[in-house]
C-alpha cells in the first residue's frame, strides 16, 4: 500500500515532536483526501451536536467554556473516510516503530466552531482517563485570513507561547498530557478534524481501533 508521506519527513516530524513537544506540519492532508473529508463533513453537518468537557459521565457543556460542535467518527460506518483511517493507520506505525509508544488505538470528531466560538485553555486529559498520547489537528477552512481568528494557542514548558493558523491541510500533533493549548475566538466559522492516538487503557471513552 502506497504511504502518504515520505519516511524522510515522517522522521523530521518525529524528531521535531521529540525536541518540542510539538511539530506542525502544512500539506499533511493531501488535495483529494482533503476534498473528501470537506464533503464528509457538509453532507454529516446536521449531525453535530453541542461538545462538553469531561470524559464520559463526567461530560456537561459548558459554553462559557467550550464554543464548539463535534460529530465523532467511526472506522466502520464512516467506511467514506477510507483514505483518512489509511493515513492514521500509517501515523500509528510511524510512531509505534520509531518512537516505541505502543499505541492501541485512535478516537477522532469533526469539529465545528461558529463565529464566536472558542476553547479555553486546556490539556488533552481527563482526571479519570489518561490513555491519550499524541493529539492531532487537521484544518479543514477554505481560504482562511489573518484576522479570521481560531488559531491554536501553544503553551510550552518555558513559559513562551505562540499561535498557530488554522491553514487548510495542515496538522499540529503534541504531546496530549504535556502541551496546554486553547482554541482563540472564531471571527467566521471554523472546521478541523481532530483527535487522539491513544495507550492501554484502550476500552474507555470514544475508541475506535
């Protein structure tokens, strides 16, 4: 089976995201993949529903403090997104084999913020559940602009911050229990798949494998 990246970057990558926590990556998404996951999502819009925090029963919306409407994804019965679990299952083998991090499985949503919309600061974790490893973010926005807002706010161990567009086909991956980040304020609608790579405990919360 054809990869969908050069084991030369997969490396880069690698050692970017071991030196920083942290490595972003423009033109993950490939242009056919890319208009399959934008037509996925329109067609699956009236399916999104108000996101919470917390992990399974824990889960209460809290819009003051997340703005955003997810739709979770299946391997199975989204069999449309063949050419996605593809690519995440190349992800998956890049990391187990060449960062040893026994990965089990994977948990991905379509994310929606309306204008407005935002995610305070947080860490990929849940007081309950810490089996998340890599989060991964996948921009899906059609001819964003500076000044349209949404941008992923970076929090590193030095006490430095930056921002990260939202550019279609990009995709930031960071340590889920090490990276702090937020979502800034959307000042137009903003679309990104998004997701976790996941360690034993693989049976709780959203997981598909």
């Amino acid at each position: 089976m054809e990869n969908y990246h050069r084991l030369e970057d997969w490396l880069f990558w690698m050692d970017e995201l071991s030196s920083n926590d942290y490595v972003v990556v423009d033109n993950f998404l490939e242009g056919h993949l890319l208009k399959t996951i934008r037509e996925f999502f329109q067609s699956h819009f009236d399916g999104f529903t108000k996101a919470g925090i917390g992990a399974l029963g824990d889960n209460i919306v809290r819009g003051d403090i997340r703005g955003d409407y997810t739709f979770w994804l299946d391997r199975q019965r989204d069999s449309a997104l063949d050419g996605f679990w593809r690519l995440i299952d190349e992800t998956m083998f890049i990391f187990n084999r060449y960062c040893f991090l026994g990965l089990a499985g994977y948990e991905f949503h379509l994310a929606h913020y309306p204008q407005g919309g935002h995610y305070d600061k947080h860490l990929d974790q849940f007081n309950t559940r810490n089996n998340r490893t890599i989060s991964m973010v996948m921009y899906l926005n059609e001819d964003w602009q500076k000044g349209d807002g949404g941008e992923l706010g970076i929090f590193l161990k030095d006490d430095t911050s930056f921002l990260v567009e939202p550019i279609a086909a990009r995709c930031v991956m960071f340590k889920s229990a090490e990276v702090p980040h937020c979502v800034m304020a959307s000042n137009k609608p903003r679309n990104s798949l998004t997701g976790w790579l996941l360690q034993q405990p693989s049976a709780l919360g959203q997981f598909f494998g």
